[in-house]
C-alpha cells in the first residue's frame, strides 16, 4: 500500500499519531504506526476519558517474519500506550483470510469485536476483515513523545515503503 506525503507529514507532526521502526544491521524490517483518539470523538453522544488507539499499519519484510518481530513491535507499542494513557483500547482492522495474523494478535490479547463485509477494496476486489480490540485498562498519566522519535518514526516510514511491498498487516517496535 502506498501512502502520499500528508500521511507521513501527520505522522511527523501529529501528537495523536505516531509509529517505531524495527532495525536488523541498520535496514528496516518492521514498521508500526499508530493514531490515538478519545472515544467521544467516534461516538459524540457519550462523554468518555477512554482513549482508543488505532493501528493504522504493521509489517514485516516477508524474509524476517516468524522470527519475533511482529511480536516485539506488538508488545513495544502496548508498553507506550500503557505508559502513555490511563484508559485505553488498541483496535485495527485485519483480513479475515491473514490466518497468521490474527493468531498473532490474540496470542497478544486482542479478540474479535466485529466481522465486516467488503471492508477493503483492492486489486479489483473486495475483501472482507475482522475489527479486533484490547482493552489495556488503567495505566500511568500522560508521557509525550520527542520530536525527533516521531521524525525519525516518519523518515524510516517513508523508506521502508521504497524498500518493500507494504502488507496490511499491522504493528511494529524497536525504535532505535
């Protein structure tokens, strides 16, 4: 999936958005990112301090999956949000047929909120997903990120896009 420049220009400089990259020997293997929103926003008729995070994109390069990553970059970004919110929920969208990914994910705690018809459009097609969720809970107040984490997240973003085939997989880690 390819992205134009205001995604990652929100990722840079958004606050509600942000992302890690994982590294082996310097090249990108892995890529998260996430958007974070206050659950009123979705639905205005409740007033609520839950925050509910959306995993915008995960991935693994095809030749380093199944070695933890995916994992590692599952368990860094709940470690953020958990340091960073007090009420929180994870949720992200996932092909129904990505068996792998979805075993990934509730080995992690998410489980199955919604099945969604047609959800995505792509290669002339449409294909249907599943909306899975984790609630966090209650966790430390309010811990902002540097500018130069969400740099950095958005210029390896940018990158590992050119480096390989962009899987609508979801979450990532490792920032270093």
């Amino acid at each position: 999936m390819k992205y134009d420049e205001g995604f990652y220009d929100k990722l840079e400089h958004d606050d509600n958005r942000f992302g890690f990259v994982a590294k082996h020997n310097d090249k990108i293997v892995g890529v998260i990112t996430i958007r974070v929103r206050n659950e009123s926003l979705f639905w205005p008729f409740i007033t609520s301090n839950k925050m509910i995070g959306y995993i915008m994109t995960m991935s693994v390069l095809p030749s380093f999956r199944r070695k933890g990553i995916a994992s590692a970059l599952l368990k860094t970004l709940t470690r953020r949000c958990i340091e960073k919110f007090e009420n929180f929920r994870l949720e992200l969208h996932c092909l129904q047929d990505n068996t792998a990914a979805i075993q990934l994910y509730k080995q992690h705690g998410f489980k199955h909120r919604e099945s969604l018809s047609d959800h995505y459009y792509f290669h002339g097609d449409f294909h249907d997903a599943y909306l899975l969720s984790q609630d966090l809970g209650n966790a430390r107040p309010d811990i902002t990120l540097g500018e130069s984490t969400r740099s950095l997240a958005a210029s390896s973003f940018r990158k590992f896009e050119n480096m390989a085939t962009y899987l609508q997989d979801q979450f990532l880690g490792c920032l270093r």
